[in-house]
C-alpha cells in the first residue's frame, strides 16, 4: 500500500482543484442549472452511501458505539450551526443575483460556512486513507463529486455579494486551501484518525442530505431522483469490484 499521508495530500490537492475550476467555470460564463443539478444527484447519493455504508461502520469500529454515533451526530450539527446560526443558508450551485444578497459582509460569511465543509472533507478524506486504501479512495470520489458545484457557489455568492470576479474565484481558492488544511490537520493527528472519521462522517451526511438533495429536489420529475439512486448504485458497484 502507497503511504496514506502522501496520497491524502495528493487527492486532497485534487479536490481543491475542483473547486478552483468550480469558480473559474461561475467567473467567466453560465453552466445550465439543470446540468448542474444532474451532477449534484449523483454526488448526493454517493455521499450518502459513502458517509452510511462506508464510514459510520468503520466508526464503530474504531470507537465504542456512544462515543461514534455522538460524535456522527456533532459533525451533523457543526455544520447546521455554522450555516443556519453564522450566516444565512446559500444554495449549491444556484445562480444569483445582486440584490438577493444584502451586503459585503454576508458573501464573506457564507465562504466561511463553505470552508467548515471544505476542511472536512479534507478530514473526511485523509481520515479514510489512514484506516484503508480503499475507503480512502471511495471518501475521495465522495468529496471529489461535490467539489466542482461548490466553488460554484464560492464564487457566485461573491460575485451576488458585489465583489470582483477576482475575488469570486479568490473564494473558490480558499475552498480548496481549507481541503488541503483539514488534509494536513488529519495528518498531524493522525493518532486521532478514531474521532475525525465519525465527524467527518456527519459533516458528509449533512451536506448530502440537508444541503444537495434539497436543491436537487427543486428539479421537477422523476430522473433526478434516479440519479440520486444511481450515485448510490455506483458506491455498490465499486465496492463490489474492489472486493470481488
């Protein structure tokens, strides 16, 4: 097995990336709504199947069931805290507009929201590798399929917030740069790896099923709740591949 260190680092920059491209893609032109939300299904699935079958088993695991399930349910509530009592809630992905937003300052807290979640998943994914390569790459996959969508929103809430383009795509930046924080941070208290993976865990299923599955459910019809099904599907394949 490649060290986990150095492959949690790797992903995590490409993580990052994503969201680096998630805002140059908001910074210079429009993407359709309706593609975006197709992209948001399938990462909400995989999340979901990822954070339910992969990680909170592995947390019991490692912990006495309490002190797991506690801490799944803290991750949870972390992020609830910061995006309903810090700031106000800011949809993934949406396009916005000026007067939708009513000062500077909010754009600035709602990047703050985003970069709890930013260093999570680099928690989430440097977490995984340690344990095992495997879970490690499925946490990647997980992390990697939200990423683009949320310098998204980085960059749109900036730009909504009347910033410069420059500082929407500054925002994207500093997404990926709290990645590769919660990446390092995961590395140092490697030690720790029994505590950061059930919190991560319930970052992972907060931003699934409270923050992308609602926005994809403003998608009228039937096919998005297939490609929600089918983001979980494709967890099942690649577990059943990996372990066949």
């Amino acid at each position: 097995m490649r060290h986990p260190i150095v492959l949690s680092i790797a992903l995590g920059l490409t993580a990052a990336m994503a969201n680096l491209v998630g805002g140059l893609v908001i910074g210079r032109k429009y993407w359709a709504r309706a593609t975006l939300r197709y992209f948001l299904a399938l990462g909400s699935g995989f999340m979901l199947a990822t954070a339910l079958l992969e990680m909170v088993p592995q947390s019991f695991l490692l912990l006495d069931g309490r002190t797991a399930a506690t801490l799944v349910l803290a991750g949870y509530l972390l992020v609830h805290f910061f995006e309903h009592s810090i700031h106000a809630h800011f949809h993934f992905g949406e396009e916005t507009h000026h007067e939708e937003l009513v000062g500077r300052h909010v754009g600035v807290s709602v990047v703050g929201g985003l970069m709890i979640h930013s260093f999570f998943d680099g928690i989430a994914i440097a977490s995984g590798f340690l344990i095992s390569e495997w879970l490690g790459y499925v946490i990647f996959l997980a992390v990697f399929l939200h990423k683009m969508p949320e310098g998204f929103t980085g960059a749109s809430v900036m730009l909504a917030a009347g910033r410069s383009r420059r500082a929407a795509i500054g925002a994207a930046v500093l997404l990926g740069l709290a990645t590769v924080a919660g990446v390092l941070t995961m590395a140092a208290l490697r030690w720790h790896v029994g505590y950061g993976l059930p919190l991560s865990a319930g970052v992972t299923i907060y931003v699934a099923a409270s923050d992308l599955i609602p926005e994809v459910n403003r998608e009228p019809g039937i096919r998005m709740a297939f490609v929600v099904f089918a983001g979980v599907a494709l967890l099942l394949v690649l577990n059943l591949l990996f372990h066949h």
